[in-house]
C-alpha cells in the first residue's frame, strides 16, 4: 500500500477515531495546538493536501481553511515536527498491516510541504472568519440532480454577497468545495445553497442525494471570486447565471435591493430547458417586489416549446440586453466563463465592466483572484492563495469542477 490517497482512504474510513488518534498523540506530547472539536477538520484536511488529489478548485479550498487555521491557533514552523508525527503515526496505526515503511518518509516530507504553504497562506489570509460548523435543516430538490440545502451556522456567517466559501461534508473528511451563500445575510444567520450533482462528481452528488436535515456541514471562511460589487460602482448591472450559478446573482440582487441607489439591474437565467429552471419560484417573487428596477430574462438552450424571445444561448441573450457601461457579470460552469472570456470583449464587453466567477482551472483565474484582493480593504477577508503558494511545488503534492 505505498500510495498515499490508498493509504489516506484508509485510514478516514475511520475517520473520528483516527482524528481524535491525532489529537491525542500531539496532546500525550504536551503539544496543545487545536481545540478537540477541530481536529477532524484539521487532520482531514491535512490529509487531503498531502495525498493531493488533482483538484485545483478543491486544493485552493482545502488550502484557504487550513490556512485560517494555522492563523487562528497560531501555529508556528516549529510545530511541523509534532504535527508530521502525528500525522504519519496515525496513518500507520489505521493502516494496518497495508502500511509499508517508506510511506513514512512521504507521508512526512508531504506534511512538511503542506504545512509551509498553510503558513503562507495564513499570512496572505490575514484575520478574518473562523471555520464553523453548520446543521442541514433542509436538503430540497429543487430539479433533476439540483438541491438547495439551507443551513443553520453554529456560529453567524461573515461574508458579502457574491462571495464564495469552501462546504464539506462529514461523509467525505477533507474535500472542500466552493459554494457561493445564494442570498444576503438573513437576520436568523440561515444560509442557503445550491448545489448541483456534477456528472462524475465525488462531493456533490454526496451533498444533492444523500445528506438530510440534521447532518452537520463544515464552512470555511468567505473569499472574493471575482463577483464584488465594489468593482461595480454604481452602474447599472447585467448579470448572467448559467444553472447553479445563479445562487452568486441572486444574493447582489438582494444587495442591491437593501440598498437601493436608482441602479437598474437586468438578471439574465439560463438553463437548456424548462423543467432544469430549478428557482423558478424565488425569481418571480424578486420580479414581482423590484419590478421599477429589476428585469428578469430567461433563456433556454434547448427548448423550442418557449416563447421565441426566450430561445438561445444564455451569453447570446444577454448581449441581446447589454448596454454599453453596464458591468456585466457571468457565473457558472467553467465552459460558460471560458466562453464569456472569449465571446464578451469580442462583442464590445469593455475589460473594466466584465466580471467573471472564477473557476480555478486556470492560472488566470488564480491572478486575477489575487489582483482583487490585493486591493481590498483590510477589514476583509484577502485569501492570496496563488501568492502563497506561487514557488512552493503545491502542484506537485500528490478534477473535478468547483462543487463536483
């Protein structure tokens, strides 16, 4: 068994036991590092970036929450060697008669890697929201492999609207995905998401099919993707959501709707048919109460029993709305933001009002990600994750979409 992830699968399959193994090893140590209650997240997540699956959207997750960690309960290089210890004794110990003795050595230098880029990390992250925890309180299908899981946080979420946070479930220790809150802050701290089940996916048909109300949700901390408002100013809006995309969208129309300043905001929905319009419900209630200054557009790829005006593409219907000095957001499926990159600034989208969610497939994503938060204000949460790693070999620890 000198495979890392074989050994790591392992070793999670019990999971509990072999976290609180951890902690204990360290605590026996007088190494006091983590609250009990974080250590499963802690040594998952650990785990996951050492056995390092090739996921850049999961890894960047992973690496931002473990990141606020290390801020948090200020963890210092010195604390590598308590840590590797603990990390390589209980992988050996839930191993079994599987380990071999040279995943010693690479279960170690892996912890080591990983631990200087969560240090990286932690310093471009800066202080900010604490991991958390949150109960499902309902998991609805909301169309065919879509669901919209509202969650009750333990402790109140800090994030802006159009922000992004990594979501894990229990069920699989470690990988995080990025899930964007699909409304503004609610009085009674309740967060809403929509996730839909990615064809060959590993978490989001887990959280779609299989998790119920009353299971627990690890949250890390909210990061810019590139759909602030602040770029904005005080244009005029035209947004574009692809699917689950428009979870993002939604949450700047309520923003914009709790601080009305006379912009006017077309909200354009795509999907490839009818029945796959999985919010139907909540968008004609937004149209119906914002009508003076809200336009809702629907747009289907793939069905020729809608009136004609709603037939095509989505990035081609929204040109069809666009205005020049509109800020002009898209998100959705990598190969939508692909297409927006390529098709918009052809079609007369100027560079300054084009705003897109960033997916992490590709390098540029990750700059202009950093870019953004380069610049924002100290108050903010500022994860320059493609900084702190920039240099480090993170590729080389050893995909799927964001939320797959």
């Amino acid at each position: 068994m000198a495979d890392l992830g074989l050994s790591l699968a392992v070793t999670l399959a019990s999971h509990d036991r072999a976290a609180g193994h951890f902690w204990s090893f360290m605590e026996d140590r007088s190494v006091r590092l983590l609250p009990y209650q974080f250590a499963p997240v802690f040594f998952s997540t650990l785990g996951q970036l050492v056995a390092a699956r090739r996921d850049p959207a999961g890894r960047r997750a992973a690496l931002a929450v473990l990141g606020r960690m290390y801020r948090r309960f200020d963890l210092r290089p010195y604390h590598g060697t308590a840590v590797a210890a603990a990390l390589v004794d209980t992988v050996r110990r839930f191993t079994g008669e599987g380990w071999e003795p040279e995943l010693a050595g690479r279960w170690e230098l892996g912890c080591r890697r990983a631990l200087r880029l969560a240090e990286r990390a932690a310093g471009a992250l800066g202080d900010g929201p604490h991991v958390t925890f949150g109960e499902v309180e309902t998991c609805e299908v909301a169309a065919d492999g879509v669901a919209v899981l509202t969650v009750r946080p333990m402790r109140r979420l800090r994030y802006l609207p159009g922000q992004a946070m990594p979501v894990c479930t229990p069920r699989l220790p470690g990988l995080w995905r990025w899930y964007s809150p699909a409304s503004v802050p609610r009085p009674d701290g309740r967060v809403e998401f929509h996730v839909r089940a990615v064809a060959g996916g590993v978490v989001s048909p887990v959280l779609v099919g299989r998790v119920a109300p009353g299971e627990l949700l690890w949250l890390g901390p909210a990061s810019d993707v590139g759909l602030s408002l602040e770029a904005a100013g005080d244009a005029d809006l035209l947004l574009a959501a692809g699917g689950t995309g428009l979870a993002p969208l939604r949450a700047l129309v309520e923003h914009v709707a709790a601080s009305p300043n006379g912009r006017r905001v077309t909200l354009v929905v795509g999907a490839p048919a009818l029945p796959d319009l999985y919010d139907a419900v909540a968008l004609d209630k937004l149209q119906q109460a914002h009508s003076k200054w809200l336009t809702v557009v629907l747009a289907f790829s793939n069905d020729r029993d809608v009136e004609p005006a709603a037939q095509g593409d989505l990035l081609s219907i929204a040109l069809d709305h666009y205005r020049p000095g509109q800020a002009f957001y898209v998100c959705g499926s990598p190969p939508l933001i692909e297409a927006a990159r390529k098709r918009l600034p052809l079609a007369g989208v100027a560079a300054e009002n084009l705003h897109l969610a960033a997916t992490f497939h590709r390098p540029l994503d990750s700059a202009l990600w950093v870019s953004r938060h380069r610049s924002s204000p100290p108050a903010r949460l500022k994860p320059a994750l493609e900084t702190a790693i920039g240099g480090s070999g993170f590729g080389r620890l050893a995909g799927d979409a964001p939320g797959a």
